[in-house]
C-alpha cells in the first residue's frame, strides 16, 4: 500500500509557507562614483574605478506583523565592512533616521567584490577621498529607502518557497600540496535558492531572493565598479515579475562560481541569468498569491483524476525578533609585525593587502581571549530570517534547514557588525585553507554560532 496516496483526502491542501503581514518596498540607486577606490584584489595595478557595469541598488523591505513592530531588511549592493567604525557609522545614522532600535534593521552586503572600498580609513589613498561621501550618501539611502518602505507599507503575504541553482560550487582546491582558492569539482555544493514572493491583493510588488555564492566573477583585471552576478539577475526577474527584487547572502564562506576571477563582464552576466532563471522557474511552480492547491475532487475519465485546485489560504501570523551574541573563541593570533615578516616574500601589492585586512578585521572586535558574535533573528510568519556579520560556511544554512525542514529559513552573512571574518569548518582549519588562517576564530566558532543559531529559532518558534 502506497502510504502517501492512503493519507490523502479530499479537502487536503498543499501547504505554502507565509508571512502574512503589512509590506513596503522601496528602492534608492547607490551606484558608487567613477573615480572612487575600489581596489579589492591584491594584485590589482590601479585603484581608481573608471565606469559602473550595471547601477547598484539599496532596496528596503518593511514588515509589520502581528507584534506590529516594524523591521527593516536593507538589501544592499555593497563589498564588505572593513572597519567596525564604518558599519556602525552607516548603520547608526539609518537606526536613528528610522526610529528603530537595533534589532529592528538588518543591512546586508551582497559582497561583490567589484565594488567600492567601505573604509573611511583609505581616504588618503587614489580614490578614497570619494569613499566618506560615498558612506554619507549610503546612509542618507537606507534612511529615505527605509522610511519610503514603512510609510507605503500595506496588508500584504510573502509566500516562501525554494528552488536549486547550480552556480555556486565549492571554491576548497588542493594542488600540489597547497590549499588554493578555486573550483573543486571533486566536492559538491550547497545549491538551494530560498524565495519570498511578495503581493498585495493578488498582484506581485517585489521578491526576495536568498542564496550562497561570493560574487567574485569579477577581479582585478575590470576596473569598472559592478553588483557582479546580482545585477543580471535581478535584471531578468524584474522584467518578468514587473517589480522590485532584492538579492541577500547566503552563508557563502566555501562558495563561488566554477568560471571567476575574469574581466569579462558578460560571464557575470551569464551567471546572473542562470540564478535569475532558477528563481523564476521556482515561483511559476507556486499556485497565485494568496492561494493553495486543494484536492478538489475525483473525475472519471479513462483514470480515474484527481483534481487540485487553487483555493484562498490563511494563516501566516505570528512575529517575533531578537538580537543576541555567541561567545567565540579566538586562535592564538601573530602580530601583524609577524604576519608581515611571514608574508615578506609574496609581491608588495598583495602584502599589503593582507596586512591591511588584518588590521582591519581586529579593529573593534576583538577585546579579550574570546568575542561577542552579534546574531539578528526574526520570525516572520511562517518564516525565520537569520542574519550575522561573518561570512560562515554553508554548513551554518544547511545545519538549519536540516534542523527546522518545515520552516523556511533565510540566512545571511555580512549582515550588520562588528565580527567580518570568517567561520570556516574544521576540515578548512585541518588543510590550512585561506578562510582558516584569515580569520581570528578557532576551531569549532563555526559550530557554536550554529548551535546559537538553533536555539534562537526554536525560541521564535516556539513563542
């Protein structure tokens, strides 16, 4: 006997997960200025940029539920926070310009890495003396974009599903002894694509797009500022949708494209399209907004047919929010005097690229044997939305999915501050890989912020 088929009634429903609550969305464009600093690989010979390759975007989603507390996710074309003072500069001046407290907003980096540098601190250097108007300027966005959302914000759903991409692949290559950043096609990768689809009244207004892949198409041979991939899949959804669509990051650490580290822009162009179609493919698979398909009846034909159909659906209420830290440990970590005098020989460039992510990356985060790794969850509806400032690996979205399978969970990395560092595995500990002597954690941080991160879902879930 067919165990499903005999659980099966008439009157039963496919059930769409949903966040049923007020919606705004509203968009700014925060495409940096030619001549800006937007040197972020090592081996880069200039420093200034000299166009855009597509417009970057600020794009801001409101959500009131049924606390009616308002939350603001800023999705945000952007490379990364080098410097706690910036993040907390930006963040701060939007905070206030909103009215929220701080577990109200969550402003997440798409992390390209063809974008302007985020450091007020480079100012001194060719272009960065644009980069303090440009922080100002990002701000004055989130605010106008954020208070456009709330204001607008209407009774709306956001109906979640997923669909499978298979851009992102892992990036852990062993040659010759040596852990390299790059395709390994011996390994597999984390290929889920997490959606929101947002409506009012039975018309779409925006979608959420949430998926793991480090935009690192682009490298240092464009000297055009770009979104990377996002921009060409933002591209084909808007076109079809006919509304707005908001790209955040997934939890990418290992992850990146196969075909990277060009100046060829039409490869991220092509990547974009092969994740804006998966995102496509995913929502025509939904019912229409507001709707679930139901198992009507029977009608004979030459088989007997079961009959589905779509029907009004409810539910999707309930909301609740926190922010919170994990205690993580710190590795015994070398002075930069030391990494210095370890990286002597590599070329001058790529030296001080290093030793300046360093310094950076210790600034304002680290105060003692261990840190506080600040974690941002909302329950929404039906859904969970985790957002941190590292750059974990994909195991942290996997871990969740696996624990909560009827939840539909979005987890970002570079998601608000302080803690921009990575949260390799141990097995990228193990074989000495870039992420693992890059960041200042140990072994096991990794597994402590999942094991918070658990903990905050089931709370939300459970209250």
């Amino acid at each position: 006997m067919n165990d499903t088929a005999s659980a099966t009634r008439i009157g039963d429903r496919i059930r769409v997960p949903r966040t049923r609550a007020r919606i705004g969305v509203a968009r700014r464009d925060i495409t940096p200025p030619t001549g800006i600093r937007a040197k972020n690989w090592g081996p880069a010979d200039w420093e200034r940029s000299e166009g855009a390759h597509r417009p970057f975007e600020l794009t801001a989603l409101a959500v009131i539920a049924s606390d009616d507390r308002p939350r603001v996710l800023l999705a945000v074309d952007g490379t990364w926070w080098r410097r706690v003072a910036d993040e907390q500069g930006v963040r701060g001046a939007i905070l206030s310009g909103l009215g929220l407290e701080p577990d109200q907003l969550m402003l997440s980096l798409s992390h390209t890495h063809a974008g302007a540098v985020l450091c007020a601190a480079d100012a001194h250097l060719p272009g960065g003396e644009l980069i303090p108007g440009y922080l100002e300027a990002l701000a004055a966005a989130g605010v106008a974009a954020g208070r456009e959302a709330l204001d607008g914000a209407v009774p709306g759903l956001i109906e979640w599903t997923t669909g499978t991409c298979t851009l992102a692949a892992d990036r852990e290559l062993d040659v010759d002894g040596r852990a390299l950043v790059g395709y390994n096609p011996a390994a597999t990768a984390d290929d889920t694509v997490t959606i929101g689809r947002l409506s009012v009244d039975g018309a779409v207004r925006g979608t959420l797009v949430n998926y793991a892949c480090h935009p690192t198409t682009l490298a240092w041979q464009s000297r055009e500022v770009s979104p990377d991939y996002v921009g060409a899949m933002r591209e084909i959804v808007e076109a079809a949708t006919g509304s707005p669509c908001l790209f955040v990051q997934g939890a990418s650490g290992e992850l990146a494209p196969r075909e990277q580290y060009t100046g060829d822009v039409e490869v991220a162009d092509r990547h974009g399209r092969s994740l804006g179609h998966a995102v496509l493919a995913a929502l025509d698979a939904l019912p229409v907004p507001g709707a679930e398909l139901t198992l009507e009846g029977v009608v004979e034909s030459g088989a007997p047919l079961a009959i589905w159909a779509g029907h009004a659906a409810s539910g999707g209420e309930g909301a609740g929010g926190s922010v919170s830290s994990v205690d993580l440990p710190l590795r015994d970590l070398p002075t930069l005097d030391e990494l210095a005098e370890e990286w002597k020989d590599i070329d001058p460039r790529s030296r001080e690229e290093r030793l300046g992510r360093a310094r950076n990356l210790r600034d304002g985060y680290i105060d003692g044997p261990t840190v506080q790794h600040p974690v941002w969850a909302w329950r929404l509806g039906d859904a969970v939305i985790v957002g941190h400032p590292g750059e974990a690996y994909s195991r942290l979205q996997t871990t969740l999915r696996a624990r909560f399978p009827e939840t539909p969970i979005v987890v970002m990395n570079l998601t608000n501050g302080p803690g921009f560092v990575y949260l390799p595995t141990r097995d990228a500990f193990d074989r000495g890989a870039y992420q693992a002597w890059q960041t200042p954690l140990a072994p096991g941080a990794l597994e402590l912020l999942e094991e918070h991160a658990v903990s905050l879902v089931s709370a939300l879930l459970a209250g």
